[in-house]
C-alpha cells in the first residue's frame, strides 16, 4: 500500500498540535454570508446504491456474454491515488480576503468498511472514508479527512461520526456535520499558515463543509469545499486518483 497509514497515527498527531493551536474558533460552521473575491494575487506551489455497466459488444457479445456487471459499495473498497489541488484562500480575523495559495501533490482516497469499535458500535455511514496526502504530512495545503472514526480505551469508548456520506449511482457526496471538537478529537484538519504564530498549523474543518464527485471501480474524481473553523481560511480540494 502506498500511502502511509494515517488514519489513526497522522490523525492523533494532527489532532494533539490542533488542540494547542487550531481550537481558537469563532464556530464550527462556515461564514454563510460570505462573497470571495477574485484573488489578484497568487502563489502556486508544486510538490514533487448499484450501477450497472453493460459489457456486451452490442449484439448480445462481449466478456460476460450480454450479462451486466453491478457494482456495490463493497467493490469500491480500496485505495485511489493520483494529484491533487488545495486553493486556498486567507482572510484577516474580520473578515477581509488576504490572498491565495495554491498546492499541488499526490493525495489518496481510502474507501472501506464503516469504523467499527470493539463494542459492536459502528459509523454511521454505509463506508468509511479517509482522504490524505501520501507524504509531507506536515506541509502548508495538506488536508486530512475521514468520515468515522473510534476513539478511547479499554474501559471507555465513543464513535465518532464526523460526515454524512452516501454513494448512488457512481456519484457519491457527504457533508461534515460534526467535528467534535468539545470531545477534543478531531481528526478532519487543514494545514494553514496561522498569522499568530508565523508557523505552518493544522486547522480544524468546519462543519457545511461538502464532498462531492465520481467514484466506481477504477477511479475517483472528488471536490471538497469549504473552510476552516477560525474562519481563516476557505477551501477547494480536487482529487483525480486511479485505484492501487
């Protein structure tokens, strides 16, 4: 597997520096009334639930002799790499547009079985969903999502459910509708430069925050929109990945 298993470990790192650094949000949900203004400047920086396909050749041929193939949900799980772009867009802590970056790198798409915890108790979701990037965890336009996620230890233990996701007909799409941030676990964050610091942080991803897309056997084309909990930092994340 290509990418590094971050859906826990990452994650938890992710999740200690933010409670230090990422928690001084004004709300969890995105400024609705908020217009973007064209960006004038700009930095791009590069790292280097059924379908049905017919397989039949039109006369009733074909590999599957005129039979259709279905594809489930469970046919998706696997892994989906390929480049990504993170738009991100700064303002001030009032409000007013700052500028534009612009990141570029190899990100991946992990589709499995909803999270389940020892209990039995299990997300809320028909899949689990991660995205990240496949290294420079720690880089400025890095982002981590996942849609479900367990947490605790032997003697306590919660399920968290951070998204609302579905998949029908080759579309899938989600919203984030929590990020649980007064349990202090959050594990969907943003890489941002913070103004207050000087320094590269992770941000926590605002609920309203939505996924949307393509995804079937061989390939993902994923867009997530939205922003950062401060309200620093509105989003566009693209993801073009074939499966591993």
């Amino acid at each position: 597997m290509k990418i590094q298993h971050f859906s826990l470990a990452i994650f938890c790192t992710i999740t200690v520096a933010a409670l230090f650094f990422g928690g001084c949000s004004k709300d969890d949900n995105l400024f609705t009334n908020e217009i973007d203004p064209v960006a004038t400047d700009t930095t791009t920086i590069v790292d280097t639930t059924t379908v049905n396909i017919d397989t039949t050749d039109g006369n009733g041929g074909g590999n599957n002799g005129g039979h259709t193939h279905t594809t489930t949900i469970k046919d998706l799980h696997g892994e989906y790499c390929g480049p990504a772009t993170c738009e991100m867009r700064y303002y001030d802590a009032w409000g007013n547009y700052q500028y534009q970056k612009t990141f570029e790198y190899k990100a991946c798409l992990i589709i499995g079985d909803p999270a389940t915890m020892s209990s039995g108790e299990e997300e809320d979701n028909p899949f689990n969903l991660i995205i990240g990037p496949e290294t420079g965890h720690g880089l400025e336009g890095r982002l981590f999502l996942t849609s479900g996620q367990g947490v605790g230890n032997t003697q306590v233990q919660a399920m968290m459910n951070y998204w609302q996701v579905d998949w029908q007909d080759g579309e899938i799409s989600g919203e984030l509708t929590d990020t649980h941030s007064s349990q202090a676990s959050i594990f969907n964050t943003l890489q941002a430069y913070d103004q207050w610091t000087g320094i590269t942080l992770p941000k926590y991803v605002a609920t309203e925050t939505t996924l949307e897309g393509t995804l079937d056997e061989e390939r993902a084309d994923i867009r997530v929109k939205g922003g950062t909990t401060d309200g620093i930092v509105r989003f566009t994340f693209t993801l073009d990945a074939l499966r591993d």
